[in-house]
C-alpha cells in the first residue's frame, strides 16, 4: 500500500489530453513540492515534472503539474503513442522523514 | 554529458554480501545528494536512502534502515549500496539517481539501474 495514491490505469487517445491525480496527506503533498516521473517498459525513470508545476529542461511543454491542498495532478496534453508509460507521483513525507512515492499509473494509449 | 553509470547485474545466493555501486561524471560530484531506488519485479519506485558525498551525511527509509548500507567514495565519485545479508526478497531492480539542488527532492539524472537477483 502506497502512501500516496494514483489510479492503477488510465487511458487516452492520440491528440487527447489526459490528466492523473495523486493523492495523499497533510504529511507530504500537503506540506512539500510534488514531483512527476514516467518510466518507459524497461528503462529507468524520467523526472518530468518537479517543483509540482517546473518542466526539467527537454521536457515538451505537453506536459504540466499542479497541486492543491493534499493532492496533485499531472496533465499530458496532444497525446502520442510514445506518451505510453508508467507514472509516478513522489512527495517528501515529514512523519517518515523521506520520499514517497505513488504506486504507478499505467497509461495506454489506444 | 551528466550521468550516473552504475554497475553490472548481480545473482547471489541468499546469505551473501553485495556491493554495488553508481559512479557519477560530468558534474561536481560532491554537491549533489545521491539516493538510492528500489523497484521490485512488476512494482513501483521506492525511495531507499540518500547520502551526501560532501560529507557522507546518510538519511535512510525507515523500511531499509538495517537491512541496507549506503556509503560513499568521494575521491573517485562513487556513491554504494550495500547488504551485509542478502535474502530472497532483495531481488529487485535499484537505481541510483541525483537529488537536484533545491527543496523539491526530486531526481533529474538516473542510472540505468543494477539487476540485482537472490535464489538458492
């Protein structure tokens, strides 16, 4: 059990815009900055997003985070079939004194 | 070209030590903390421990505090990872990576993950 959330699957079509929610506690996205990764079948994982809404530079503006309160989202928006991957959402947690992170979403393009 | 470079894959049997290891080039080694990520086979990302080659200051998970030793060489800008006794469920892939300078904690450069499997 992950201590933050993210929904297990999501899907879109090319072109589409599709957002993925993270949620967790006054302990972590409440309290620090939200950081996106997504990890391409086989490869390690890339920062998309950190700051909860900074593009590391490379990064296609397509992409895009925001937080409000104890929950965070990132936005992928003109979908492409490479856009195919695991995300995960991470958040220092003050009560654990280190990062956490979210459990994953597989993202399919259709 | 910054990257971190770590090292190749492991099969131990279960009780054995390992040390692996995530060397770093083209950046000033020293000024960036380095953690380590644990992911195992079909699972998600879990933070292990961070350590500091400055000053070899060391934060760990409380899930791995014990079970793991994470330790630098500066001199040749090496940061490692450490079991004193492997057991069956250590199999998993790790990746060091570079916390990047700020309060965010988040990793912008990975190493291209060491296999690490246990199995009698």
């Amino acid at each position: 059990q992950s201590v933050l959330t993210l929904p297990p699957s999501t899907s879109g079509t090319p072109g589409q815009r599709v957002t993925i929610s993270c949620s967790g506690s006054s302990s972590n996205i409440g309290s620090s900055a939200v950081n996106w990764y997504r990890q391409l079948p086989g490869t390690a994982p890339k920062l998309l997003i950190y700051g909860n809404n900074q593009r590391p530079s490379g990064v296609p503006d397509r992409f895009s985070g925001s937080k409000s309160g104890t929950s965070a989202s990132l936005a992928i928006s003109g979908l492409q079939s490479e856009d195919e991957a695991d995300y995960y959402c991470a958040a220092w947690d003050d009560s654990l004194n280190g990062v956490v992170f979210g459990g994953g979403t597989k993202l399919t393009v259709l | 070209e910054v990257q971190l470079v770590q090292s190749g894959a492991e099969v131990k049997k279960p009780g054995e030590s390992l040390k692996i290891s995530c060397k770093g080039s083209g950046y000033t080694f020293t000024n960036y903390w380095i953690g380590w990520v644990r992911q195992m086979p079909g699972k998600g990302l879990e933070w292990m421990g961070i350590i500091y080659p400055g000053d070899s200051d060391t934060r760990y998970s409380p899930s791995f505090q014990g079970q793991v030793t994470i330790s630098t060489d500066k001199s040749i800008s090496i940061a490692y990872l450490q079991w004193a006794s492997l057991k069956a469920s250590d199999t998993a892939m790790y990746y060091c990576a570079r916390q990047i300078v700020g309060a965010s904690h988040g990793f912008d450069i990975w190493g291209q993950g060491t296999m690490v499997t246990v199995s009698s």
